[in-house]
C-alpha cells in the first residue's frame, strides 16, 4: 500500500527547514501552508472534472474522494530500464496560488498535453503522468507525457512524446517502488 503526505508543508515543517537555514519567499510559504490543507475531493469537483472529460475509473475516482493529491511514500517507477521519480500526484483544484492542481495544470499546460488527457501527475524532472479516458483516439490508461520531446507546431493533438505506463491507476500505483 502506498502511503500520501500532504501536497504541502505546515507551519511546524517550515518553521523546522527555516531553522535549518533554509528561506521560503513569502509567496512560496503561502503556497505551501495552503497546498497542506487540501483535503479529499468533493463529489461535486470529481463531478466537474468528470463533465470535461467523461467518467473517471472508479480506483482514481476513490483517490480523489479520499487522497486528492499528495507526495507518495513509494515514489519511483521503471520505465525501459529507467527509474523514474515522481514528485506528486495533483489534487483536483484548490486555492488559486496553488500549483499542483489538476485544474492548474490544465491550464499551464493547454495546447500542449493532448486534449483528451488528464494530468493526475508530475515527476521530478518535470514530466508529466497523464491519465487517458474513455479511449479517444485509441489511448486509455496511464501515461508518461516527456516535456524535452514537445512537437513545436502540433498543438495539443500531438502524441509522440507519450509512453504507457500502465492499464489504470490502480496498477501505477502498485508498480511504484
């Protein structure tokens, strides 16, 4: 079982790396301390994110309503032989200052990921998981989207910097070590 801490930090975790020496812009601490508060994702926001995309697996679904979000304890998966680290999962929205948010992400990155994927995910090195559903154009399950690869002109139809990971969530979840 995978275990999730919170996409943040708290005033305890900060206060602990300020003593270390390490500074946090004020705008970095604001994004932290509320990132950490982002709690299971309502019924109503899965609804929402479901009317732009079409039914979500039921396993993703019952992370959202009980994780939404978060930075695995088992963070690296294996991809061709190499190891991947992932950083987080997103939650489905949150405050407007925070980052790691599906809604965020769709929005940073429009006109690039497919149309008809979900950004669930982020590695360290700043790829992204994305999660197809509904097996448009022939793509379903989970996904590494590799940002090095982008097709300059392509636009958000572009699909030749994807890899599959895995069938579904569940599975993603199950591989990480």
């Amino acid at each position: 079982m995978v275990n999730f801490k919170s996409l943040g930090l708290s005033e305890a975790e900060l206060s602990k790396f300020e003593k270390l020496g390490i500074p946090y812009k004020k705008s970095l601490k604001k994004e932290l301390l509320a990132a950490s508060k982002i709690g299971p994702a309502s019924e109503a926001e899965i609804n929402e994110l479901e009317a732009d995309f079409g039914r979500l697996p039921e396993d993703y679904r019952e992370f959202l309503s009980t994780v939404n979000g978060g930075v695995p304890d088992r963070n690296g998966f294996v991809l061709n032989g190499k190891k991947i680290s992932l950083s987080e999962f997103f939650a489905v929205d949150g405050p407007k200052n925070i980052s790691q948010t599906i809604r965020s992400k769709l929005v940073g990155y429009e006109n690039r990921i497919p149309s008809n994927s979900i950004p669930i995910g982020g590695t360290v090195g700043g790829d992204l998981i994305l999660m197809f559903v509904g097996g448009h154009g022939g793509f379903s399950g989970i996904y590494l989207w590799r940002h090095e690869i982008e097709a300059e002109n392509a636009g958000n139809e572009f699909y030749g910097n994807v890899e599959k990971l895995t069938e579904d969530f569940s599975s993603l979840l199950a591989s990480l070590v």
